[in-house]
C-alpha cells in the first residue's frame, strides 16, 4: 500500500490566465514550426512533472488525471525510474538489440515473458511504441499462419502508421486522406454494453457480436482459412473506454481457436497495471496468443513490446527488426517499473479505481448529463449525454467540461463520442482522488448550465 503523504495537496494552484505569458509566447513559437496535425485539447505548456502533478513555464500547478495518455504509469519522474535511467545512461546508452546483445533488454524479455497472461512460454519482440506493437503482429499473424486477412472492430484504435492505421477505426480523421489502406482487413461491430440493447448486451455476454463474425463475415466475406489474426483491445481506449461483457473476449478466443486464427490483444493502453492487474485480459481469464504493450511499460520513455507465444515466433534472423526497440535505458526503466507495479501500484490502482468508480456513480445520480461510468483500475470513462432519458452521446458538453477542468487546474482527455477519460497516474492517492472528483463535478455543473 502507498505511504500516506504528510504534506498538502500542491495542486491546483492556478496563478495566472490560462495560457500564461511565458506559455503564449511558446504556444506562438510551436505554431510557426511545429507540425499542425498534433492535437492539442487546451494550452497547456508543461515545464515539469512529479506524482500526479504537473506544473507550467508560469508556475501553474494541475492535478493530472491523464498520465501523458496513460503513459507515466508511476507518476511524473518517480525517484526510483529517474535513478534507474540515470544509473543505466552512465553506462550504456544504445548499442542496438537488433545487431547485439545486453542485459537490459535480455532481463526485460525474461521478466515480460514470466508476467505475461497464461501459462504457454513466451518470447518477446520490443519496439518504441504501441503502432510499432501492432505492427509486429500483423507481421507475425500473416508470417506465421501464411493468411492474409484480419478481423477487427470498429471503434478500435491500434495506432497511426500505415499497418496499425488499417486496423484502426475509431475517427475518420485519423484515416482521411492516407488510403488506400493494408489490404484484407474486416471490421466488425464491438459488444457496448451501454449502448442501446444494454441488456442484451449484458446478458449475451458479446455472443452476438462473435455470431456475427461467424455467420456474416466468415460465411459471406473472407474463409475463415484466409484469416491470420483477430485484432482487439481489451478494453476500447479511444473508441470511448469501453468494457466488453465479461464472456466476451473467452467467446472470441474460441473461435479463433476453432478457425486457427491468431488471437491478438491489444493493451497498448490497458496494460502494465492501470486495470488493476498487469494485463486487462487477465480480468476475462483468456490467454491470447500475442499481446501488444507499450505506453506505460517504461513510465514516459519510447519502449513497446510484443509478448507471443514461444512456438508463434517462426520467423528467422532479418524478418523483422528495430535499431531503437529494447533501447537499454528504456529497458532500465521499465525493469523498475515493472517492480513499482508488483509491490504497490497495481493495487492501488484498483484501490482508488474502485473509490472513483463508486463516486461517479453516486455523482451520476445527481447530474443527469452523466450516461455511464465505466472501467477497471484507474482507466475509467465517463460518459456525457444530452439527457438521461435519451443517452445521446453529448461531445460538446464533454468538450466542454475539459475546458472548465483545465481552468481548474485538472487535467482530462476526452475519447469516444462524448466521453471523460480518466487515467491518471498510478500513483494516486485518496486526497488527489478526492480532489479531483470535486473539481470534475464543479466543471460538468459550469459546462452544462
């Protein structure tokens, strides 16, 4: 269990307008050279980081629920991560796992191996992030089964290069204008079970949207002997946050097990304990035969993995390769990391992800523009809507609620139609919680007057 801290809350502390002068001028500077297709929610200018705050160049301080996109997985610059990159970057900063070997990519496949979900051996393939993750598998799905097609679902997003974009579904932004896509990729509908038909949904256990695959698009589209792989996130990140019937990803995992199909998980974002376990699909007791991690692995350095099956990496020396995958200081990091999550962080993870969960809920009762909270550990959403009676999906209102939250000096993300995501460090604690809690319904009450 985390330490209680002695010491007041350092943040919010909001001194001056938003943005301040030091981040306006910044902001002018990052438009005239900075590429505009990033996608920036508000302004803010970050200068540094520590637990679940963050402070900027004008010395205002925010409480983060965001985690650099669920990245900083044990808080902005743990003391242990820091010294574990410094310690490692007096020695060895790069050599290239690809061409050689040394020990802290060797440790960090061992250790992935070990902690990964079931009990098949396992072997491992590192990257710099999660699109590289999936790029990974889908060489390895079509290498190893010799089939060209893949199933995925609509709402996923698996990332932005040109592989990884072609499973992706989630905004018609992200694929506007780049097609033609990787040939051979299906998309089928994901189980939501707040959407219409909840209880159905709920009650089918996904069991119709795997009938639909089999009776649709294995009858009607593709042979299921042409299928490598079915792609899934675990939990739909920013597809909107969504949490599949409990049966779900076991019926899917049985019928990619009857077809010899590769069964592909996608935990880029619900993986190395932001659910409250390692791996989300823990949470279904399924055993994929690849999972595919990156973001909070090294808690804020470029490192992904690709975890398979042993007896799945048929490819040979030159398939497939990375200069910067498994970069030792990103494999120090993440060694500790990995350790910060199995004496403290994932419980407490599921600790405050239950307190949250349970207070949304009650605050859900209060505002009628809250439609549904959902989630595991601290990867919650929080869906806005028009009016309780209609559930329809409210992007405006969420869009504005960010915004208020901003000025409080919370710091949120939307994803989905109209959802709140909340994923803050794993290092929260009850007061930060609490706090921003407070902060989220003052924004929602501003934002929908």
């Amino acid at each position: 269990m985390l330490k209680p801290v002695k010491r007041p809350l350092d943040a919010p502390s909001i001194r001056t307008e938003l943005p301040g002068p030091r981040a306006k001028a910044l902001i002018e500077l990052d438009r005239q050279f900075v590429s505009p297709s990033y996608t920036r929610y508000y302004p803010l200018v970050v200068q540094s980081g520590r637990g679940a705050t963050i402070e900027d160049v004008d010395g205002n301080r925010f409480l983060d629920f965001t985690a650099g996109i669920a990245v900083c997985s044990t808080g902005h610059c743990h003391p242990r991560v820091v010294r574990a990159i410094q310690q490692q970057s007096e020695k060895l900063l790069h050599m290239s796992g690809t061409d050689f070997y040394y020990e802290p990519q060797i440790k960090l496949a061992q250790k992935l191996a070990q902690i990964a979900p079931g009990s098949s051996p396992k072997r491992v393939f590192f990257t710099n992030s999660g699109t590289e993750s999936i790029e990974a598998a889908i060489k390895l799905a079509r290498y190893h089964t010799r089939r060209p097609h893949i199933i995925a679902f609509q709402g996923a997003f698996h990332g932005r290069t040109m592989g990884a974009l072609s499973l992706t579904a989630s905004k018609a932004v992200q694929r506007r204008g780049f097609g033609p896509f990787l040939p051979g990729v299906t998309h089928v509908p994901f189980p939501n079970p707040a959407r219409d038909n909840a209880k159905k949904t709920r009650d089918d256990g996904g069991q119709e949207c795997v009938d639909y695959i089999e009776s649709q698009v294995l009858r009607r589209t593709v042979a299921p002997d042409e299928v490598a792989a079915i792609f899934v996130e675990t939990i739909q990140g920013e597809g909107g946050y969504v949490v599949p019937p409990p049966d779900f990803h076991r019926r899917l995992k049985e019928l990619s097990q009857k077809h010899g199909m590769l069964y592909v998980v996608d935990e880029v974002q619900s993986g190395m304990g932001r659910s409250g376990k390692m791996f989300a699909i823990e949470h279904f007791g399924v055993e994929p035969d690849v999972v595919c991690t990156a973001k909070g692995i090294a808690s804020g350095l470029p490192l992904g993995a690709m975890i398979a099956r042993s007896e799945l990496m048929t490819w040979p020396p030159g398939a497939h390769a990375s200069t910067f995958g498994g970069n030792p200081v990103a494999c120090a990091a993440a060694l500790e990391t990995i350790a910060l999550l199995e004496e403290e962080l994932m419980e407490n993870a599921a600790r405050q992800g239950e307190f949250l969960i349970r207070r949304l809920r009650v605050m859900q009762e209060k505002l009628p523009s809250i439609g549904d909270v959902r989630g595991m550990g601290l990867m919650i959403g929080v869906e806005l809507v028009r009016d309780r009676d209609s559930r329809q999906p409210d992007g405006k209102l969420r869009d504005a609620v960010v915004q208020s939250a901003f000025r409080r000096g919370l710091l949120l993300l939307g994803c989905g139609e109209s959802t709140l995501r909340l994923c803050p460090p794993l290092v929260l604690d009850r007061r930060e919680a609490e706090k921003g809690l407070e902060i989220l319904e003052q924004a929602i009450g501003e934002a929908s007057l």
